[in-house]
C-alpha cells in the first residue's frame, strides 16, 4: 500500500493546485499552450490512476490483472511524455529544429513502447512476473526509461541556456521547461535504479508544480498588465492624454483624508483655463477646438512637468505640485505666464492660471486651496482680456 499511496498523494496534489485547468469550463477560450498543458496533466493523471492500481494488485499478487496493468502503466508513460513534448513546444512558441526534434523524440518513444509491449506478449523483455509472483523488468524498459532520460537532459540543457540569454516572459518559460525536464531526468534515473519504487511519479508530481508555477506566474503578470492597462485607460483623457476628472477626484479625496490627520505635505495647486476657446469653435470648428485643447495641454505639461495634471472640464486643467514644481513654484509659473502672453502675441494658446498653496492655519480642506487658485486663475484671466483691448 506505501507504493499506491505515493500515486495517491500525487493525484491529490495534482488536482487541487491545477484544478481550475482541469475542470470542465464551457464558453472557455483556451489559448494554444494551454490546451497542451491541460491534455498534458491528463495524460499525467492517466498515468497516476495506472500506478496507484498496479501497486494493489500488485500487493494482492493478482497477477493477470498487474500485467494488463502493466501495460496500461507503460502506455500510460509514454503518453504523458508525447503530451509533454507537445506542450514544450506550444508553451516555447518554438517551431525551430529544436522543436521538431522533441515532438520527434516523443514520438519514438511512444512508438518504441508499443512495439516493445507488443513483443512482450511472446518474449518478456520490458517486464514479466517470476514464477513466485515477482515483477521482473526487462531490458527494453532499461531502454525506454534510458531514451526518457537523454530526452528530458536535452531539453533541460537546451531550455536552460536559452534561458540564460533571454529576459523577462521568455526567461521564464525556458526556466518552466528547464528545471521540469531536469527534475524528471533525475527521477527516471532513481526509477530505473529502484523498479519497485514510485520514483517516476514523485518526479512527475515535481516536475508539474514547477511548471504549474511559472504558467501560473505568467497568467498573474499578465492580468496584472491587463489591469495596469485598464487603470490607465480610466483614469486618462482620451483627447490630451492627462489624467482625468475621475483621477483628480480620487487623489482630492486622499487629500482630505490627510488634512483630517497630521498633514505635512506641501501642497500647491495651479487652476487653468482656456481663454478664446469659444471663438475657435464658433469659428473654426469643433476640431479646431480640439486642437486648441491638446496644445494647452501640453504647454501645461512642459512647464509643470513634475506634477500630476488632470482635466476636469472642457477647458479647465488643474495642476498639483509635488516636489521641484512645489520648491520652485514661483519661477515655473512666472515663466508659463510669460510664455503664455508671447502666444497672446502671436494669436496662439492662451491660458489662464492661479496659484493657490495650502496654509495649515486657514484651510481646513483641498477646496479651500482650490477656492483661492480658482479666484487668483479669474483675476489673471481678466488681466489677459484686458491686454487683449489694448
């Protein structure tokens, strides 16, 4: 029973880390690679069932029905390692001659285990049972585990040094294959060394949680990306490609939350707003309008370029200072000011901003600093249409 209950640990495991491959799933779009792998742990769970019976039988010395079994085990073997060839080589993306040769490689293993089961029935030379009920194995299962074992090295060595010259997801799917085939190299080695021992199974097990770990892996990084990609859409504008007013009132709610507490961070705010906006729609058109906004945009980004920038209306941005932008609040603005009354010059953009900057002993919220830039961006606005009549 200690042999048996070796196949039943490895089962057990098996299903329960790759349950959500292996159960049913319709309407599921499986991906290439992870059609391969899901047939391949098949095959592998096949394998185990087969090895848990033979050790029963075994033990109750039910003869005939260990050498069905036997066989059963065997095709059982070599299935696993084709489905396993096959996996690799969707896994890798690798059509090269590195992945022919495997598939090749597994398929001469499977057929070579056939054809020596079949002679077995006439001559015992994969495996036969002594007249004392004892397994014997025979010389062509030396054979098959031996061409199992250059196989799974080759693989391994192969895998291995392209993992050492690859980065990131390529890496890692080298490393899966790389160790996996090495773990099972050393487990058909101990297997052939003890026939009476489950050490092809133990190797099995280890060799499809190292693989479950980097598929899985991969599939966490990849919805990571997926998430990181979506964050990013919904909290863009679309038009200018600064943050949005769904960002900036998520950020003004963590703003407030601190002024609730011990709030040391300095914080200034710069309101703008587009003036002429009007006059470029009423007379160029909307897309002229468009065009009017993007360019603000980015001379708001130019000079405030270490600050978060949102949108939060039609026309009106809003700038929150961190860092250099803060310290050097008064300069930065000076030059956007300037900047901004050549362009009045020349009929390009014009902007209006307001600074407002957050003082402990009077603001008891981010919209009493909004408030104050907000007046301040009006005053400067109506200094600009004043310029606009001279």
């Amino acid at each position: 029973m200690y042999y048996s209950g070796i196949g039943m640990l490895a089962t057990a495991v098996l299903l329960i880390v790759n349950y959500e491959v292996l159960k049913p799933g319709k309407g599921v779009q499986w991906k290439a690679s992870d059609t391969r792998y899901r047939h391949f742990l098949f095959g592998v769970l096949i394998y185990f069932l087969s090895d848990i019976l033979w050790g029963i039988l075994y033990e109750q010395k039910l003869i005939v029905l260990a050498y069905v079994d036997t066989v059963i085990y065997f095709l059982a073997m070599v299935t696993s390692v084709i489905l396993w060839t096959r996996f690799v080589v969707a896994y890798l993306e690798n059509h090269t001659n590195f992945g022919k040769v495997l598939i090749y490689f597994g398929g001469g293993i499977t057929l070579y285990a056939i054809i020596a089961l079949i002679m077995n029935f006439f001559q015992p030379i994969v495996f036969g049972f002594s007249k004392d009920l004892v397994y014997i194995p025979g010389k062509a299962r030396y054979v098959n585990l031996f061409i199992q074992m250059m196989m799974f090295l080759m693989a391994s060595g192969y895998t291995l040094m392209i993992a050492w010259k690859s980065k990131g997801e390529n890496r890692s799917h080298h490393l899966a294959i790389g160790f996996s085939g090495l773990v099972m190299s050393i487990f058909i080695a101990l297997q052939a060394k003890f026939p009476l021992l489950p050490f092809y199974a133990m190797g099995c097990l280890l060799a499809t949680c190292l693989i479950h770990t980097f598929v899985y892996r991969d599939e966490t990084v990849a919805h990571s990306r997926e998430m990181g990609t979506a964050r990013q859409l919904a909290y863009s504008d679309p038009m200018t490609g600064v943050l949005n007013k769904l960002a900036y009132l998520e950020n003004v709610k963590i703003l407030d939350d601190s002024l609730k507490g011990e709030f040391s961070k300095k914080l200034g705010i710069v309101v703008f707003d587009l003036n002429g906006l009007k006059t470029v729609n009423d007379t160029k058109g909307h897309e002229a309008g468009d065009t009017y906004i993007i360019a603000a945009s980015r001379i708001i980004c130019r000079h405030f370029k270490h600050s978060h920038i949102y949108r939060i209306g039609g026309d009106e941005f809003v700038a929150i200072l961190e860092d250099y932008d803060y310290d050097n609040r008064e300069a930065i603005l000076k030059d956007f000011n300037a900047d901004i009354e050549r362009n009045q010059v020349e009929n390009g953009v014009v902007i209006a901003g307001g600074l407002g900057i957050y003082d402990p002993e009077i603001d008891r919220s981010f919209n009493d600093v909004f408030q104050r830039a907000d007046r301040k961006m009006y005053e400067r606005k109506g200094y600009l249409k004043g310029n606009e009549k001279r």
